[in-house]
C-alpha cells in the first residue's frame, strides 16, 4: 500500500472506526512484508469485528477507485 493511501487508511481506521493506535502499531508490525493484509490481520486478532473489516473493504475499495 502505498505510504499516502496507507496513512487515509490508517487515519480512517482510528478515527471512523476507533481502533486504537496501538491496534493498529500491532497489525502493522505484523504485515511489513504485505501490509495489503492489514485488514485480515486486524480481524485475526479480535481488533476488528466483522461488521468493522466490512467498513474496511469497502473503503479499500472506493479509494482504489480513486
């Protein structure tokens, strides 16, 4: 994920969906290599829930159409 995409998504994670900074320090440091898997890892580790990773792929995916 490129670095300006990734920081709106990051943004939109914490602040949309109130995933705490430290949720999200922990995914990341989780998908370095592949951060395109932030979203599952999130899930994965009860940080998100379902209903949340859908808001999440959703918003992936109108950003990618941008």
């Amino acid at each position: 994920m490129e670095s300006k995409k990734q920081a709106k998504f990051i943004s939109f994670l914490q602040e949309e969906l109130a995933i705490p900074s430290s949720a999200v320090s922990l995914a990341l440091r989780r998908v370095e290599q592949t951060p395109s898997l932030l979203p599952m890892v999130l899930w994965q580790y009860g940080l998100v829930t379902l209903t949340q990773l859908n808001q999440i792929f959703d918003w992936l995916d109108v950003a990618s159409s941008i």
